[in-house]
C-alpha cells in the first residue's frame, strides 16, 4: 500500500512569499485590475531572489488571482481562489443557468432582508434607487447599470447572511453582466424601474412574500429582455 507523504516540516520560501502576496491581494493591497509592480521592484522590496519570485508569482497566475499579460507586465485577476474560480465558472456557464442562479440567490436574499434589514440599511436602498431614476433619466445608461449592481448588492447585504454576501460579491460581475450593453426600450425600462420600487416597498413593510416575488420579477423581465435582444439586433 502505498505511504501518505511525510509532511514537511517548514514552508519553503516561495510558500510563504505565495501566502504573504495572497494576504496582499485579498486585503486590498493590489486592487483587481492593477498591475502590481515590475519585478526588480519586488525583489528589491522583498529581500527575495529572482528565481523565488517568479515561482511564487507563477504560484498565483495558476491560482487565477494574477494575469501574466506577454510585454505588458502582470496584473491583478482577481482578490481570492474562490473568487477566481466561481466567476470563471459562472462566466463559462449559459446565460440562461447565470439567469436561474441569479433568481435563486436574489429571491432568497430579498426575502431575508425583508425581515432583517435596518432602517440605515433601508435608507441606503431608497438612495439607490433615486440614483438609478435619475440615471435613467438622464439616460446615462452607463451610470444606471452601475447603480443597479450596487443596489442588487445593497440588498444582499441586508440579509445578514456574511455567506451569502461573499457568494454574491465573487460572482457579481457575472450575474450583472448581462445587463450590460443591452440597450432598454422606454417601457422596458418604466418596468425595471417600477419592480425596483416595488422590491424596496416590500423590504421596507418587512413582506418577505412580496419582496421575493419582486426580485423574482426583475430577473424574468431582463431573461426577456436578453431573449429579446438578438432579434432587435437582426432587424437593424
């Protein structure tokens, strides 16, 4: 039968040079999207050799939370493994299952945060949701994607489920993607609005019912509005 492996004793170098870089990333150190210093820097700033540097941070390109880019340096992919992991998963995955996890995750959420959520909390949502009508009517379509990914979020959060907000945080940007770059027709977007105030009604009178069924609503309509897209595309 064969031997489990004697663990070893101490982590080599390049380990703890892979453990400390990943607290870094995760704290915030190096924000998603930046590129980190170049490595002479690194090496002078860390006391390490070229040889350790670079296995460390081949270490965590094949984690997936930094990005080699060929002539252009290494940049930051994204803060955590799972992080990593679950959005590419989520990314690779068929709009329509991205559709049905988002419908999943934000009923719930909206239906916890019915009975759990603070008056700060609930005023935070109303702010929100003045942003995006205000957006919207100055048809910053842009600004008003970036508001209604804020408020989903905002939602979440007041579920009090930590979890369940560090789920939804990693697979943000997939689930919100679809929203991007799909032009609203005026009623189309009179809906959205309208499911919106409805959502934060029902938060507010702490219906849990209501609340799930509003979120359950705003995620059918963009399902349609996705369906729909392709086809006004075609007609152009």
């Amino acid at each position: 039968m064969k031997r489990i492996s004697t663990p070893r004793r101490a982590a080599s170098l390049s380990a703890q040079l892979v453990d400390s870089l990943r607290s870094h990333i995760e704290s915030g150190g190096w924000p998603v999207g930046t590129r980190i210093p170049p490595e002479q820097a690194l090496i002078e700033e860390l006391g390490v050799g070229r040889s350790t540097l670079r296995e460390a941070l081949g270490a965590l390109v094949h984690l997936g939370l930094l990005e080699a880019r060929k002539g252009d340096g290494t940049y930051v992919r994204s803060a955590s493994e799972l992080q990593s992991v679950m959005v590419r998963r989520a990314s690779a995955a068929q709009r329509d299952n991205v559709l049905e996890l988002r419908t999943v995750l934000e009923e719930y959420a909206s239906g916890t945060a019915a009975l759990r959520r603070s008056e700060e909390q609930l005023a935070q949502l109303k702010e929100l949701l003045a942003d995006a009508d205000a957006a919207c009517a100055g048809e910053d379509m842009a600004a008003a994607g970036s508001v209604d990914a804020l408020f989903h979020r905002a939602v979440v959060r007041a579920s009090g489920n930590d979890l369940l907000v560090e789920v939804y945080d990693y697979l943000g940007t997939a689930l919100t993607s679809s929203l991007g770059g799909l032009p609203w027709e005026a009623t189309g977007a009179e809906d959205h609005a309208e499911l919106h105030r409805r959502l934060v009604d029902a938060i507010e009178a702490r219906d849990e019912s209501g609340a799930r069924a509003a979120a359950g609503a705003i995620v059918q309509l963009t399902r349609r509005h996705e369906a729909a897209a392709p086809r006004m595309g075609d007609d152009r």
